[in-house]
C-alpha cells in the first residue's frame, strides 16, 4: 500500500498557541522542526489536545538565536488520532517557524 506523505507548516509564531496539524485520520507525525528565526534564545512548547487536554511532548524548550530543534529524531513517530490537535507556542512574539512531516491515514 503507498503511503500519503504530507507536510505541515507554519511562521512567526509567537506567544499563542498555533495549530500545526488537526488529524484527519489515524496520521503518524515523522518528523518536526522547529527554526528559532528571532535573534535571542527562545523557549517553545510543543503538545498536542485530544480535545479535552493538552499532552505536553516538550514544554520550555529552549533553542538558541540562530538554531533549530528537531523534535523527532532516531526515527521515532508520535501517533495522532482524528480530531487530535497538534500546537506550538513560543515565549517570544514572531519568533518560530515550524515543519511537521505526516504520514497521513495510517491503516489499521
């Protein structure tokens, strides 16, 4: 079966909570990169809602003026399920770019 290969991706994002990704599906999250495009350090939260919680992945994270976090590495996956909600926020206005790879409609 091929699989559907997908990107998501977002700018300057700053002090509110941005959603990255809404599954539409079963999707799996390969990979996610986080660019510090302000110039000091900045701290980031990553977490996804399942619509009633946040469930934190990494929460003040900091990432150096010039630098990036790439949250997914070694080949690990996070699973998200229909409806689950993935965000990113910073503690700096304007200050973060995003890039999520999916893998979208897992099949079970």
């Amino acid at each position: 079966m091929a699989q559907d290969f997908e990107r998501d991706k977002q700018r300057n994002i700053g002090t509110s909570a941005v959603t990255i990704r809404t599954a539409n599906s079963d999707d799996t999250l390969v990979g996610l990169n986080l660019a510090n495009v302000h110039n000091a350090q900045v701290e980031v939260d990553v977490f996804i809602n399942d619509g009633a919680n946040d469930f934190y992945l990494i929460k003040g994270a900091p990432i150096p003026k010039g630098s990036a976090l790439s949250m997914l590495d070694g080949g690990a996956k996070i699973v998200m399920q229909n409806g689950d909600i993935l965000k990113v926020q910073s503690n700096t206005a304007s200050s973060i770019d995003a890039w999520a790879s999916v893998v979208d409609t897992i099949s079970e």
